[in-house]
C-alpha cells in the first residue's frame, strides 16, 4: 500500500454541481496517485501510478465531448 503520509487531498472544481458525489485526489506524492470516495473518506483508497491516473482522466475527458 502506498504511503498517504503528507497526501493532499483535492476535489474536482465540477464537484460541487453533481450533488456531491465526487472523489478526491492526492496527486502530490512521488510516484503515486491516491483515490478515494469524498463521502466516505475512510472507506478505502485507490493507487494509481501516475501515467495510468493521467490515461484515466483523458481518456474520461474524451467520453464526455
């Protein structure tokens, strides 16, 4: 499991026009990307490597044009 001591936890600008249901991300730790659901912050976590997060968003920004 990825260390999340110092992560920086953000949510997406947009989050706040769906109701809530959003996640957050912690991008800022060397080599890994964190996620994890905003309303249940203890619920667990998602790790990304970085290249694979950056495949995820662009490829989710090309499904939404």
């Amino acid at each position: 499991m990825a260390e999340m001591t110092g992560a920086r936890w953000r949510t997406s600008t947009r989050s706040s026009s769906n109701g809530g249901n959003c996640v957050e991300v912690a991008d800022n730790l060397p080599g890994v990307v964190l996620v994890r659901d905003s309303k249940d912050r203890d619920g667990g976590t998602l790790t990304f490597t970085p290249a694979a997060w950056r495949a995820f968003v662009h490829g989710s920004a090309r499904s939404n044009r």
